[in-house]
C-alpha cells in the first residue's frame, strides 16, 4: 500500500510542477509581449491620465527656466508665452535686447503686419517682464573676442 | 513619456495644432503616418547641415555657419545658412512648377513651366557670394532688432539657372520699369494666406546683369528644400533677401517695388549718419543695395596654439558686394602695422575671393590675427563697428581669430 500512496503522491508533484511550468511560461509570454509591443504599459493608463501628464509637464520650470520655451520664471511668464509664442520661437525673443520704448515699437510693428491681436493690460506685463529679464547690456564700439576654445595646432 | 499613447489617441488633433492648419481628409490619413511638416524635428538632419552650425531660431528657421565652416572654396549645402522669413512650403509638385511674369511694365503676362524654362533659354553657371543684409548684427550697440547673426550668414555656392534678363527679353519690358518684385510659396508665420512673409526685389539695372539668375540647381544638384527648391532667384552680391526662393511669380514694376519688407525699416539704412540708438523716420531712409567689403579668416579656427618656431599659414575668402576685392592684408597688432596677403581673382563677377598669408610671430604669447579687405573703389573694413542702425544691417567690421604661441 505504502508503494501506491508513494507513487500517487509522485504524481500529485509531477502534476503540481507541470503547471507551475506551464504559468511561468504563460507569465514569460506575456511579459515578452509587452516588452515588445508596448515597453511603456501605455494599456494600463487611461488616456486622460497620459493627457493631463503631457500637460503638466509643458509649463515645467526647472533651476527658474521654463523648460518648454526657455523664458526665465518670472512675474509674466505665462501671458508671455501665451502671446509671444503663437507665430514665431521663443528663441527669437530671449536673443533680442530692447528698452522698453523699442518693444513697445515693435509689438506695434507686430500688430501692423504680422497679426498680433491688441494686447490690452497685458502689453505693460510682457514689456515689464522683458525689459527685467532680457535689458540691453552695454557693448561698447567693439566688444573684445569672447569664448575662445583653445585647442593645439599642429 | 507616454508618447505613443498621446500620439494614438490625439494624432489628429495634436498634429492640426502643431502644423497651425487643419489636415484637409485628416481621417483618411494612414494610421502612424506623421506629415512631412513634422517628420523630422531634429534641423540638423532635416536640412542637412553640419553639427557645428548654430539655430538662431526654429520658427522661423535660421541657423548660422560659423567662420571655421566657410573654409571650402564653393560652400557646400551642409554649411550653407538658413535665413526664413515664412514657414518652408511643403508638398513642392516641382512637375508642375511654373513661373509667371507680370507687372505693370512687362508688355505681357506669361507662364512658364519648369522644363520650358529649363529648354527654352540657354543655361549659365556661376559662384555668387550670398550675406544675410543682417550679418554681424549682434555687434551693435545698443543691440538691433532680428536674428542675432554673429558672421555665419554667407556663403558662396554655384548656382545653374537661365538668366532673368532672358526671360524678360522674351516676355518684352516697357520702357518705364523700374523694379523688379518676386513673389514666393513660403507662407505667412501667423498663417494668414492673405500675407507674404517676404516680397522683395531690385532694380531693373540688376535685374539685366549677366549674373542675375532664376536657378534650379545648386552646386550641381536640385536646390536643397530650405534654399529655395525647386526655383530661386540669385542676385549675387547684394542682400540675400534679393534672392528669393520658392519663387513663382516675377513683377515688372512701373515703381520701386512695394512687397513685404520692402518699406519701413526693413533692409532699409539711414540715408544720412546717425547716432546709435537714434529713431529715424521712415522717409528717411533707403533700401540697402550692394553688400559692403568684408573678409572672413576661415583657417586656423579661432583659439590655436602653435609652437614659436613655426609660421602659421592662414587663409579666407574676402568679398565686396558688387565690386571686386582689390586686396587683403593681415594685422598681428591690433592695427598698428598691416601686410599684404596673398588674394586671388574670383572664378566669376560677384564671386568670393581667396586670400592666404604665413605669419611669423616674433615671440611668445597672446595673438589677434585680423584681416582688412579693401574694394576696387579703395574702401576698406572698419576695425570699429560701421555706422548704427535701427536693424542692426551692413556690419562688415575686420573678423579676427585669437592665436596663442608657445
């Protein structure tokens, strides 16, 4: 008797151990797939979710940068952006320096040919934010050579 | 990021707000399809260009060479720069591309096709010095509206094209124009169809040069998409903005043609001197025509080191709108004395020119090599910035490159 209980409980192992093989491949499978098809696990979030995480990173300031634009973080910010970004880069304005009457000028130019809408009491938040961040710096008649990299000549 | 999931669910949407226009048949587009106008973020390998060149802007594009890259005789595309006004126009059909000439002063309007323009009038080749009216502008003070291009905004390429003067003989000009006025497929920036971003031209004395060109190659090949593809107008020598590209129509004007950035103060400078920082009235002031002298060091890059026992050849291209470069010398002492480089003849009428030198340095320690073109009229560059004005246009002050011997 003891022989058979022995055997039938050999068995019961072999059996418990073959599935236990076969959901560890099933579990392999299915992870691979993922790990092909979708590394992210976008399936499991809601599209909503993905949405709002886009969003919140867009106007991201890190070390006073506004990372999407590169504008300084400062009062104004954000009605620069939301102005000043629509047609052209950013980049255009971070690398133009100007008094207040020549941004003044050239938000009219803007409005005159380019299609800039009237910027109402937004004009003195923008120009003042500009003007604080990006003032002219004095050059002089000529500015000496700057940012040499040196490097041997052989 | 979750990018493909925002991309899979709001692709239309993100893609119509990206481009500034709704996508006409949007649901019929494949699914994981990007349009062309998205395609390719990175500008570097979207318009070809050398790692070393330098974005100014990316809406509109304008990216600058840097003196080092300007070293090659014939500027190649990869080190060309990019100078837009508009957004790049996209699905370009070049098979059914056509040029009309009109205007109050051509004796009829007509149409040509690509290829007719292609057989009909014999083809010229020529190497044309093209300077952004803005080169240099980031020198000046107090600092000019625009792109700060520091010197980066020329090149001098090889241009295959029939000649404007040709088709204007074909077509028959009264005998009151004036000007000449083309206009493009670029698009306005705030999407207005009703705007050109640019519109220029120039006067019918340099419309009828020789050298004036409709060109649809450029060193060889088609013209590269960002300068101008599949047709542009090459008027060496003077302001780049002279050269439209993207071209589809040429106005023969009976006035000073009245285009987008032909008025006000757009590659526009004071007709007398003035202050810098000074306003100036608007009939006050003139469109710029040729581009002044100027000369660039294109080797060594600034910032060698050598050893004292050994002289250092350098070498650059000096240019002088339309005139020709007479002669080009170097300074090792801020201008205190100057010598003779050795500069070559143009392979063409408003081609850049050549010019080398070997410098002994007497002994060790910290240099400026500049250099100082002067134009068959005897005019030479300013060591100084030129005379201010309101766009910060026509700087052509000496370039100099450090130098350190050890």
């Amino acid at each position: 008797m003891k022989s058979t209980d022995d055997y039938k409980r050999l068995l019961k192992k072999a059996e418990r151990l073959a599935y236990a093989a076969l959901f560890m491949m099933t579990l392999a499978a299915v992870v691979s797939m993922f790990k092909i098809y979708d590394p992210t696990l976008s399936i499991f979030n809601s599209d909503s979710e993905t949405l709002l995480k886009i969003e919140e990173n867009e106007d991201k300031i890190e070390n006073g940068i506004h990372l999407k634009t590169g504008f300084i973080d400062d009062t104004g910010l954000m009605t620069v952006v939301n102005n000043c970004t629509n047609c052209h880069s950013s980049k255009l304005v971070i690398q133009n320096r100007m008094n207040a009457d020549r941004w003044n000028a050239t938000i009219v130019w803007m409005q005159e040919t380019q299609n800039l809408w009237e910027l109402g009491d937004n004009q003195k938040v923008i120009v003042d934010y500009l003007v604080k961040n990006y003032p002219p710096i004095d050059k002089g008649r000529r500015e000496g050579i700057t940012k040499i990299d040196w490097y041997e000549l052989n | 990021m979750k990018r493909r999931n925002f991309i899979r669910k709001a692709t239309l949407t993100s893609f119509a707000a990206l481009l500034g226009t709704e996508i006409v048949f949007g649901s019929n587009l494949y699914k994981g399809y990007t349009p062309i106008a998205l395609q390719e973020p990175d500008p570097f390998k979207l318009f070809k260009k050398n790692k070393d060149m330098v974005v100014l802007n990316n809406k509109p594009w304008n990216i600058e060479a840097q003196a080092h890259l300007l070293d090659d005789r014939i500027t190649p595309n990869s080190k060309m720069f990019i100078r837009n006004n508009g957004v790049i126009p996209v699905e370009i059909d070049s098979n059914n591309w056509t040029l009309t000439i009109d205007g109050e002063s051509a004796q009829k309007s007509k149409t040509y096709t690509l290829q007719e323009l292609k057989t009909k009038f014999k083809q010229h080749s020529y190497q044309l010095t093209l300077e952004c009216g803005g080169n240099g502008r980031s020198e000046f003070n107090p600092p000019a509206k625009g792109n700060q291009w520091t010197v980066g905004a020329v090149h001098c390429a090889e241009w295959t094209g029939v000649r404007l003067k040709d088709i204007l003989n074909d077509i028959g000009i009264k005998n009151d124009a004036v000007y000449i006025g083309y206009h493009s497929a670029d698009t306005h920036l705030s999407g207005d169809p009703e705007k050109e971003p640019i519109s220029r031209g120039a006067p019918m004395k340099k419309a009828l040069q020789d050298e004036t060109l409709i060109a649809f190659k450029m060193n060889g090949n088609d013209i590269p998409l960002a300068h101008g593809y599949p047709l542009r107008l090459v008027a060496g020598g003077w302001p780049a903005s002279v050269s439209g590209k993207w071209i589809n129509r040429i106005s023969v004007r009976n006035i000073e043609h009245d285009g987008t950035k032909m008025k006000g103060t757009a590659y526009r400078v004071p007709k007398n001197p003035v202050a810098p920082g000074d306003k100036v009235k608007n009939e006050d002031m003139k469109i710029i025509e040729s581009m002044p002298v100027k000369s660039l060091i294109t080797y060594p890059k600034s910032g060698a080191i050598i050893s004292n026992n050994k002289s250092l050849a350098i070498r650059g291209h000096a240019w002088a709108g339309e005139l020709e470069v007479e002669e080009v010398e170097y300074s090792i002492d801020f201008g205190a004395t100057w010598k003779f480089c050795k500069t070559e003849k143009p392979a063409n009428r408003l081609a850049w020119q050549r010019f080398s030198a070997n410098i002994d340095f007497p002994k060790s320690g910290y240099y400026e090599v500049w250099a100082r073109a002067s134009d068959s009229n005897g005019v030479s560059q300013p060591m100084l910035l030129p005379g201010w004005n309101p766009k910060g246009y026509l700087n052509n002050a000496c370039h100099r490159i450090a130098i350190k011997v050890k």
